[in-house]
C-alpha cells in the first residue's frame, strides 16, 4: 500500500513538473522570438537604409519620391583619369579663346524655356538662368532641366513685384530668401548667383541699392548685371534680326559679353533669333559661350562701397 502511495505521489510531482515546464516554455519561448525577431527586424531597417542611401546616389539619377535631380545625374570619372577642379575646368575652356560669351535669361521659366535649352543643346552651349519663383509642373520640370542640363541656375526675385521687392530691407531679404529655399527644395542646388529686377542701377528702389548689396556680399551671394541688351526687354516685340544685331554687333567692345536676353512667353522672337546668335558667334573663331560660374568676373553697374 505504501509502495503504491509513494508511486501515486511520485507520478504527480513527475505530472506538477511537466506542467510547469509546458508552462515556463510557452512564457519565455516567445520572449526569446520576440528578442531574436527584434534584433533581426533591427538589422534589416539598417540594410535597407544603406540600400536607400546608396540608389539615391547611385541609382537612376531622379528621387522617385521628390523629383529633384540627385548625384546620380553625374557619371563616374574613370579612375585612370586625371580629374580637375572647376576652377581648372574653367580655365581649360577659355584657352585659345579671346572672348568669353555669358547668355543669360531673365524672367523664365516660361513657355518658351523648354525650346531655349533645346537650341542651346543642339549648339552645345551652356548659359545662365536667372529665374523667378514659379510653382506649376512645367516650371518645376525646367528648373530641374536646367540644373540637369549642366547650364547656371541663378536668381532674379521670387515675385519680380519691383514695388514689393524694393519696399524695404525686410521685404527684399524676404523675396531673395524664399526664392533661394525654393530652388534648393527643388533641384537640390542652392544659387548663389543674383541678378536686380531692373538691375542694380534701377531707380526704382525705395532702398539704398548699397544697402542690399552689401546684404548680398554678407550671405556669399555674387550679382551680374550686363553688358549688352537684346533690346528684347521692350513692350513692343522686337524682330529676330534686330535681336541678332544687338546682341552681336557689340562684341568688339568687350571681351567678357555679358548678354542680357528674355525667357518670357511673349519672347517668341528671341527665341527665333537665338539659333543665328549662337552661329554667328561661333562663326567668329575667338569666342567661347560659357556659363556663369564662381571664376566668371562679375559685370555690374554699381559697385560695392568699400
């Protein structure tokens, strides 16, 4: 009989153990999942932020989730080639060249935009767009182009309101500030290159235009204004041949032509006289187009105080 008791009693404290173990495993089995499936889940969130890292530089070249153009847009040096700096690039570009020729835009983007840079593309040349502030596809797509396209993007005003712009110190700063945040949000470049609505001796300026020049030359902000018009500027439109005359019958008397043309959509004949003023400049021999960069000279009509 005590055999039998001790065997009864034997069997469940056997049963109370097995209970207890079914129970402990089904408490820390999941733990233990939880911790390796945590740790797992942790290091594939880091894999998968370098391979995000890695295809918004190196991948197709646009941000599938911006539109802005990325690093990707530019193609590896091989690594047997020498590289330069821009300065040196800049350098190489005008040797042999006697006349350094600057096209640049104001006012666009614009209807006319995607035709400009398409005639600049077909002659292989590169300019300078000085840009206001514009929201639609287009024009968010031409500012990319621009940028994509290896040619300047440069500042004019967010709202080219000259009675707003020049009201004050304040709104000035303003309008430039917003411009220049916007284009950065944009395309991923942050201009540094300005130009006056009216230029920087425009009368119309409620402010000492010193005062603001100095407010540029604070921020590491360049501006240019021209040294020969298109006469494209006019309300009445202009022909194509007066344009071409224009712009190069006062090459000769300079050697860096600041050109000042128009990329608005009532431009049509600037667009049609583009195409013979790339030719007849190439025709030349002695000129090279360029685009504005940190080694180009500013051209400006008032300078700093010192």
């Amino acid at each position: 009989m005590e055999e039998r008791g001790y065997d009864r009693r034997k069997r469940i404290r056997l049963l109370k153990r097995m209970i207890l173990g079914t129970i402990a495993a089904a408490i820390i089995i999941p733990i233990v999942i939880s911790i390796i499936l945590g740790v797992r889940v942790f290091s594939l969130q880091s894999k998968v932020r370098e391979l995000e890292e890695a295809l918004l530089i190196y991948g197709n070249g646009i941000d599938g989730t911006t539109g802005v153009y990325t690093a990707a847009n530019m193609e590896e040096a091989p690594e047997d080639t020498e590289q330069v700096t821009e300065e040196e690039a800049g350098q190489q570009n005008v040797i042999g060249y006697e006349k350094q020729i600057y096209l640049t835009f104001d006012d666009g983007p614009s209807q006319n935009t995607d035709e400009i840079l398409d005639i600049l593309k077909e002659y292989d040349v590169k300019a300078t767009f000085f840009v206001v502030g514009k929201t639609d596809e287009r024009s968010v797509q031409a500012y990319q182009r621009i940028v994509a396209e290896g040619h300047t993007l440069a500042m004019h005003s967010y709202s080219h309101k000259y009675d707003e712009i020049y009201e004050s110190k304040e709104s000035y700063v303003e309008d430039l500030t917003k411009l220049q945040d916007y284009l950065y949000q944009i395309t991923g470049i942050l201009p540094r290159f300005y130009r006056f609505p009216g230029g920087s001796s425009n009368t119309v300026s409620k402010v000492d235009i010193q005062e603001l020049i100095a407010y540029l030359n604070e921020n590491g902000i360049t501006y240019f204004d021209w040294n020969i018009a298109s006469g494209d500027a006019v309300s009445t439109p202009l022909s194509a041949e007066v344009i071409v005359e224009n712009c190069v019958t006062k090459l000769d008397s300079t050697n860096e032509c600041m050109i000042l043309m128009h990329d608005a959509t009532e431009k049509e004949t600037t667009v049609e006289a583009l195409p013979e003023i790339i030719r007849t400049i190439q025709d030349r021999g002695d000129a090279v187009f360029l685009p504005v960069t940190d080694e180009t000279i500013p051209v400006q009509h008032v300078t700093a105080k010192q």
